[in-house]
C-alpha cells in the first residue's frame, strides 16, 4: 500500500463510520443531519438564483405573505444570534444567524422596492444561502 491513507464510509448498525487510515470516528445522526441541513440551504440558495436568473418572477398577489416570511426569518436570525446551541461553536451559530437575518431583510424588501428589483432581491437571497451552505459544509468537515 501506498503512504496515503483513504477515507472510507462504512455503514454499521446505526450509524456511519468514518475510517482514516487507522483512526476510527462514528458520525453520529446529529452530525450527519447537520450536514444534511447544509446541503438544503445550499440548494434552495440555488434555487433561488436559478428563479432571478429565468426573470419569471414578480410581485406576489398577496405581499401579507411574503412579510410575514420576511419576518419569520428575521426572527430566527435573531434568536439564533442570542441562543447558541451546546455543542456548536460561536462563530458557526453567528453564520447561520446573519445569513437568516440578511435573507429576512431581503425578503421584506420584495413588497416594498419596484418589480424590476424583485430578482436582484432572489439572487442576493440565492448567493447569501448558497455562501452560507457552503461555508457550513467546509465548517463541518474541518471540524471532525
């Protein structure tokens, strides 16, 4: 064999193991959702650039809606910047704080700013979820 060690992911009763080289460590379900979650907020992030991209997007008929989202997401970027979780590092729980929170605050300016904004809006929304899931899949792989 060669000097490198390979990686390998073993499925074993209830969890997944990771092998590197002679180190064993066991992913447990909350990290392997942890990941998970990641990879959803970059892909609605892709979603969203994808919508502001094709332009078929405008005002909604009903804004109340789009507000309360806004609000809704503003809201969790906050409380998610006062409440840190006990096993998440700080800088990790302040990332998904201000990414809600900016894509809150871009939300709520839909009803608000001229039609010819509204896909800017998405794109910014789309780039800030993909640059949040990204970041948090890198963040999660350097801290095993």
């Amino acid at each position: 064999m060669s000097g490198r060690s390979r990686d390998v992911l073993v499925a074993q009763g209830g969890g997944t193991m990771l092998r590197t080289g002679l180190e064993e460590r066991m992913l447990t379900s909350a990290k392997l959702f942890q990941l998970l979650n990641e990879s959803i907020v970059l892909l609605l992030g892709a979603l969203l650039i994808l919508l502001a991209v094709s332009g078929r997007v405008g005002l909604p008929t009903r804004p109340a809606a789009l507000i309360a989202v806004g609000i809704v997401f503003l809201y969790w970027g906050a409380r998610a910047w006062t409440r840190r979780g006990p096993a998440a590092p700080q800088w990790s729980s302040k990332i998904r704080a201000g990414s809600l929170a900016l894509v809150g605050a871009l939300i709520l300016g839909v009803p608000v700013l001229p039609v010819r904004c509204i896909p800017l809006l998405l794109g910014l929304a789309g780039a800030v979820l993909v640059l949040r899931g990204t970041l948090g899949a890198i963040l999660f792989a350097r801290s095993e």
